[in-house]
C-alpha cells in the first residue's frame, strides 16, 4: 500500500520551516528526510503512530528557544519528547508537528551537596542523575520502572513516580526549581535551588502538564542521602484480594515501607519464566522493602511480618543478604519486559484509595470475564497507583478496541471509588475522553484557561490530554511571519 502523498501546500511549509530551522541548528540536528522521521511516529504506547512533518533535536534552552520562537511564527505544532518511553501516548506526533527531542541535553550543569541539589539539563536519564552522585553518597529518590532509559523532562511532564515514591514521594516532591521555554521561545526560570518559592506555585502547575504549557530544558532536582541500609521481604499470598487487606493493614498500622509492590499470578509467572528469580507459584505476591540502621529494619519489619501472618501468607521470605534483596527485586524489575515476551499488553495506570484494594482488585477480576480478555497486576500498592496490564492480540480484529473499552471501565472504577485516572503515566491521548468522567466542566474550563494563558494559540502538545470536543474551539493558529 503507498503512502499518501503530501499536497504542494504541505510541501511549500515543510520547507519554509527547513530553511529557517537550518539556520539556528546543525544539519545533524534537523531531521526531515521521511524515512528517518518514522522513528519519531510512536512512543510506548505503540498502537497508535503518525510520522510527524520533521524532527530537530537541540542541545541547548537557546536552540529550544530559537526552534520554538520559529515554529509559533509559523503557526506549526510541536510535540515535545523526552526518551519516548511514555506509555499514554504522551509524545504521539501529528502530522502537521514538529517532534522537539531533548535526548542530547544531558549534562549535569551543577552540583551541590551542601544544599542537597543537582542541576541537569532535561534530556538526561533518571537513573544516571544517582549516576552521578552516588560515589558521594546520595541518590535521586523518583525511580521510574523505565529509569534505565527515561528522561527527566518526561518524568518532570508526568509527574512520574516509582517503586520508592510511597516514602519519598513522585517527582513533584523532589523538583525544586526549573527552566522552561514558552511557545513564543520566551525564556523563564521557576523555582531554584531552595525548598519553596514565594507567590503562586506555578511549579507545581509545570510538573505534571504533559508538555501543554512549554519545554523544560534544565531542572534542579533534590537529592538525599543514601540510607545504611534497605531490606525486602517477598510475600505469597492465596489470593489478590488478601494481598490487599494486608497491604491495607500495613498503611492503618502507621508504618511507612519505602516501597510496597504487588504482582498477583500471571505476572508472577512470566516474570519467573523470564527473570528465575525464585517466586513462589502463588495467586498474589507484595514486595514490602523498609530502610535505615539495622535496628530499625529489624524492628519494622517486625511489624510487618507480624500483620502478613494474621492474613496466613502462603510464603514469608526475608532477604538475609544483598543477594537475596537483589533477587527478590529482581522479578518485580524485568515485570513489563517479561510480559511483553509473551504477550501484547496495554498498560494503565489508575489510582485509588489504599483501603479500596480489595474491592477493585475483586471488580477487575470479575470483568476480565466480562471482557473475555486476561488481566496481569503488577503495582506500586503502598500509595494505590495500580498498573493492570491487559493481555490482547494486536493482529485479531477488534481486539484492541476490546482492550481500550476494558481499560475505560478500569480506569473509571478507580474515579468511582474515590481515585484517579493516572498516577504517573499521564493522560495523553490514552485517557483524555474519560476527563469528562473525573471533572466537571467547570473543573475542566479552569484547566483550559492555564493553557490558554501559557499557550494561547494551543500549539504545544497538541490532542492531548483533554477532551477533543472541549478544546476545538480554542485552536486558533496564528498568521506566518512574512
């Protein structure tokens, strides 16, 4: 089947755009020749793709500014994107966009440990921010399942959390100060290098906004001190629904784990077939990891232990050395990498009440039979960001729109018992018709008019997040500079 043609309209634009973008990047960071810019069609979330009219890939906030202030002369879309690892469709393209990557702005720019900051630009991975400090002592505490390869300006547009964010919070709780360029290539700094900022939190309406309000190039982070030492215990338990009354327990009893993480049958069985870490063959697995000197791991886990018996836990196994620890993290590390061996999966990330577990795990088993379709959990379940993985065939007709109809009522049984619809993912296109379900209109018109104000024209990021029916009127794309 041949590709469409673009018509002279779109030909004449695309290079109108080259000839000015040429001028403010290097010819290896102007990417326009077709075949190239399908690499840039998808990010994770892979079932939906469109090649978008070029790419650039800039290496400073003044080729971001540069990029920007000509694309909003132009009237042209731009999707910003950090490593692509979004799996909500955050950085999907439009045809008409221009993809703006940040991967080669990766340099620390400033380190400071009496203060407990890092300054990097936004293009580098999460993982290799503690890269960069741990030899001193400290680390970043967000950790992203896909920290190996995701980017902070991501992590920084989705709020992204991880593992450990039940005791050291998602990335909001840890960004302290950004750069961020405007549609129009306006510069602005925001926050810094001290624990709260005067007036408005207009941080707090950065982070998490899914590159709608403009680029953040630099970001000054918090980092902290490394514990003396962290412990897991694995926990097997017959059913999904015990395993969330304990974690329930565990969180009513006032204790604070760094981490508690639940993966029931399915998950545990591709991740054993894959990792061979050593998982019991149960219906439902925790991950229960506490932190600090000896005696207090010793006195926490306790505790813990002590609620996982009273709801007769088919395995109760305490990690005697690094060894063990690694082992049992091992499994719950490679959990998206081994499903996706055996399986295509969409990946959701709803949020509900701790004390909700229970009933929704149950609910979610009893419309996998509904849906005809299997579910594999695997979740941060000390702070109820849950991630069901639902299993289809991409090549079956109609199975993926089966998939998304199951997902919908997923994600709009966890607004019903008093959740959300995304704890880190983000909504992007993915989720962007259930809005309406969450907010009012009311609720959603306050949204709109942030965006209006740091991009009036709408050319940042464009068809995400809200409704399409809500948003078509406020597309105004201004006149091409002469």
């Amino acid at each position: 089947m041949e590709m469409p043609q673009p018509d002279a309209m779109v030909i004449a634009r695309k290079s109108r755009l080259v000839e000015r973008l040429s001028k403010v990047l290097p010819a290896d960071a102007l990417i326009h020749d077709p075949a190239e810019t399908r690499a840039y069609e998808c990010d994770a979330l892979t079932a939906y793709r469109c090649p978008p009219l070029l790419a650039v890939l800039p290496a400073s906030t003044q080729e971001v500014s540069d990029v920007l202030r000509i694309c909003h002369e132009e009237g042209v879309p731009v999707v910003p994107r950090g490593s692509g690892t979004s799996l909500a469709g955050g950085a999907l393209p439009t045809a008409d966009c221009v993809i703006l990557g940040v991967a080669r702005m990766n340099e620390v720019l400033d380190t400071n440990y009496a203060d407990r900051t890092i300054k990097v630009q936004t293009g580098r991975t999460n993982l290799s921010v503690t890269g960069a400090v741990e030899e001193d002592g400290f680390f970043y505490a967000p950790d992203p399942s896909s920290q190996l390869a995701c980017a902070i300006a991501g992590n920084i547009a989705m709020n992204s959390g991880g593992a450990h964010c039940l005791k050291y919070g998602v990335t909001t709780n840890n960004l302290m100060g950004v750069t961020l360029v405007q549609m129009d290539g306006t510069v602005v700094e925001i926050g810094g290098a001290h624990l709260d900022s005067s007036g408005l939190d207009l941080l707090g309406v950065i982070c998490g906004s899914e590159g709608q309000l403009g680029v953040v190039t630099e970001a000054t982070l918090r980092i902290l001190h490394k514990p003396e030492g962290a412990r897991p215990v694995l926990m097997g338990f017959d059913s999904n629904e015990v395993a969330g009354a304990c974690v329930s327990d565990i969180i009513r009893a006032g204790l604070l784990p760094v981490a508690i993480e639940f993966m029931d049958r399915p998950c545990i069985e591709a991740c054993e077939a894959f990792a061979k870490a050593g998982y019991p063959m149960c219906e439902a697995l925790l991950i229960v990891e506490v932190e600090g000197s000896e005696a207090e791991i010793d006195a926490q886990l306790a505790r813990i232990m002590e609620i996982a018996r009273r709801h007769n836990p088919v395995e109760l196994r305490e990690a005697r050395d690094a060894d063990e620890a690694g082992r049992i993290w091992l499994g719950r590390k490679s959990a998206f990498g081994a499903m996706g061996q055996i399986n295509d999966y969409m990946c959701l990330d709803g949020t509900i009440p701790v004390s909700e577990l229970p009933r929704v795990l149950r609910r979610i088993g009893e419309m996998s039979e509904e849906f005809g379709l299997k579910v594999a959990n695997v979740f941060h379940a000390g702070d109820g960001n849950m991630h069901p993985l639902i299993l289809f065939d991409a090549n079956k007709p109609g199975d993926l729109e089966l998939c998304e109809a199951f997902g919908a009522e997923i994600l709009k049984l966890c607004v019903e018992v008093g959740g959300c619809l995304t704890g880190e993912h983000g909504v992007g296109i993915e989720k962007r018709d259930l809005m309406l379900h969450q907010y009012s209109g009311v609720d959603l018109e306050a949204q709109l008019r942030v965006k209006d104000v740091f991009d009036p024209h709408w050319l940042l990021n464009p068809a995400k997040v809200f409704p399409l029916s809500v948003t078509e009127s406020r597309r105004v794309v201004p006149v091409a500079a002469e």
